[in-house]
C-alpha cells in the first residue's frame, strides 16, 4: 500500500498587522487584557479589495507547489478546509481550483473549523493510500475578521480570530519509514452550541432577514471556560491516542503542532507532556488564530524556520467547534 509523504508546505497572510493597541481603540480591552489571557500581541486582518480567501490560498498553494518541485497541473484532487467560504455557495475548492488553472480535478471542502485542516489531511491520505490519487493538494484558509463582533459584548473573540492561509502538497511514497504514519479524528456534537455561528442556518424563514441581523445570530458566539476545560483534555488524549496507535512514546516527537487556539492551551499541553520549548511550535502571539489555517501556517513557518528536518517526528493536533478534535503523526 502506498504512504502518503508531504512534498511541499506554503502559507500566505495579509499585510495588515492589528495589534492589541488598536483594538483597544475600539472595544474596551488593551494590551495586558490579551496578552494574559490568550498570548496574542498581533494578528492580521484582510484588507477588502485586495485579500480573498481565494487569493490568499493561491498564494500559499504556488508557494507549496514550487516547493514541491511539481505543477498545479501535476494535482490529482483539492481538499479545502475553511469555514469562511468566499461564497455562501460553492465552496472555495473549485474557486482555488479556477485561480489555478487545472479544470477538471475533483475539489472537496471540509467544514470543521479548527480541526478542519487535519480532517482534510486525513481525507487527502485515504485517497493515496488506496491508489486512487497520487498527489494532492491540502488547504486550510480563513478570513474570520469581517465576521466577528467588534463591540465589547464580543470582544473575548473578537481579540483572538484573524486570517491567513496554508497549503501543502501530499503526494504517494514506497518509503517505509516516511509520510503520514496515522490519523485520529473525532467529535462530540453536544457541545455543538459551546463554540459556534448560529446563522445564516437554513432552517429558518428567512435566513437573511432584519430580525436575525439585529438579534446578533450572525456573530461567533464561544463559551471560553468550557472551550478550554475540554480542549485541554481532548488534546492530550489524542495525542497519546496517535503515540500508542503507533507504539511510539512522547520523548520520540520531535515537534508537535498544535491548533493555535490560545497560548495559554499550548503551554498547558507542553507542561503535560513535559516538552521544553524547542520541542513545540507557536505563532499565535504574532498571527492570532486562524482556524482551519493555523496548523499548516505553522507547519510552512517551522519548515521555514528549520525547526522541521529530515526524518523528524511531527505531530499535529487541533480541537475546536462541534466539538471536534484531531491528532496526526508524519515522519518528515
């Protein structure tokens, strides 16, 4: 059976930085508020007219391919994670897919939020695995910033949501020892209503109606305490899950990638695990959490970095809205 190697990583970000400055300027919080409570000093916002989740992906995606050594006409199938479409209807696969010029491939989109990205390596594995596909292109992108509440009643997500995209590209290996080892996915819908965007939901009369627009159904709405107590259980869990899965133990990762839901989650889990520092890589203090795209921008950023090398042990690991989690271990 053929294994499913990563050949390339790219991510791209908007070029403009909100710190936490400015956006005391406009809710009532500052500076040590958020760095206390999620780690974050900046994150990047898009600017409108000129970043789309479309364009960002693009980005992200050339860079991956040329890292890569192949062309987009070399991709078999697109795997998007987003939960922030640049449409309502379609998805942003077959957008990317257009802005790339390869008609005709297969594009698929996963909605899972932050676990999204994981689930959709998860899916592009499969279809190596079974010979079905021989190289793949993975997405994870978001712009989150123009839906979030910026008033004060919203401001507790309203400081930690940003955008960006990150890509890479998978493709089939006969090295044994090389490529995506597993992956664990899971989740638990009776917390659906903890962490998420109630509309625009189909099942009401008029899903685009004054009424909900003013009762603020359109905005994220996230429980923090709950979000927390449960991420840092679930996050642990399928790590360990992904370590006896494959008979390894927790001093053989070299570097683990978690979700960058919060700084304060990511040392919670590296003082669990008992990780020193160069053994977990965070960039939420500077890029803010990007959802479906924070774990291949950083994947891309630690490759950029040389934090990843050549038969390393990587392991990713997301929890988020649904609940959803997930965890993957990749020999580099």
């Amino acid at each position: 059976m053929k294994k499913s190697k990563i050949l390339g990583v790219g991510h791209s970000v908007p070029d403009r930085v909100v710190t936490n400055t400015e956006l005391s300027q406009i809710m009532d919080t500052n500076d040590e508020w958020i760095v206390e409570r999620t780690g974050i000093e900046e994150r990047r916002w898009f600017t409108p007219g000129i970043d789309t989740v479309t364009s960002l992906s693009k980005k992200a995606s050339l860079i991956a391919l040329e890292r890569a050594g192949i062309q987009a006409s070399d991709l078999d199938f697109i795997v998007f994670a987003t939960i922030t479409p640049d449409y309502y209807v379609p998805g942003n696969g077959v957008l990317l897919q257009r802005e790339l010029g390869i008609p005709g491939i297969g594009a698929l989109d996963i909605r899972n939020a932050c676990s999204g990205f994981i689930y959709a390596l998860s899916v592009a594995d499969q279809f190596i695995k079974t010979g079905m596909y021989k190289r793949i292109l993975v997405v994870g992108a978001e712009i989150q910033s123009s839906g979030l509440d910026k008033s004060n009643e919203g401001r507790s997500s309203a400081v930690i949501f940003a955008d960006g995209a990150g890509a890479l590209v998978l493709g089939a290996t006969d090295q044994e020892n090389s490529g995506i080892l597993s992956t664990h996915l899971h989740a638990d819908g009776n917390f659906a209503e903890e962490l998420y965007c109630k509309d625009p939901g189909s099942s009401r009369e008029d899903r685009f109606s004054q009424e909900l627009f003013d009762s603020g159904s359109f905005f994220l709405k996230m429980n923090g305490n709950v979000v927390f107590k449960h991420a840092i259980v679930r996050f642990i869990e399928v790590i360990n899950e992904a370590l006896e899965f494959n008979k390894l133990k927790k001093e053989d990762i070299d570097l683990l990638i978690p979700h960058q839901a919060n700084l304060r989650i990511s040392q919670y889990i590296q003082q669990k695990l008992n990780f020193s520092d160069d053994k977990v890589f965070n960039n939420i203090m500077h890029l803010g959490n990007t959802t479906g795209a924070t774990i291949p921008i950083a994947l891309s950023e630690a490759w950029e970095q040389s934090r990843i090398k050549e038969g390393d042990l990587i392991c990713l690991a997301a929890f988020g809205s649904g609940f959803t989690w997930a965890s993957s271990l990749l020999r580099w």
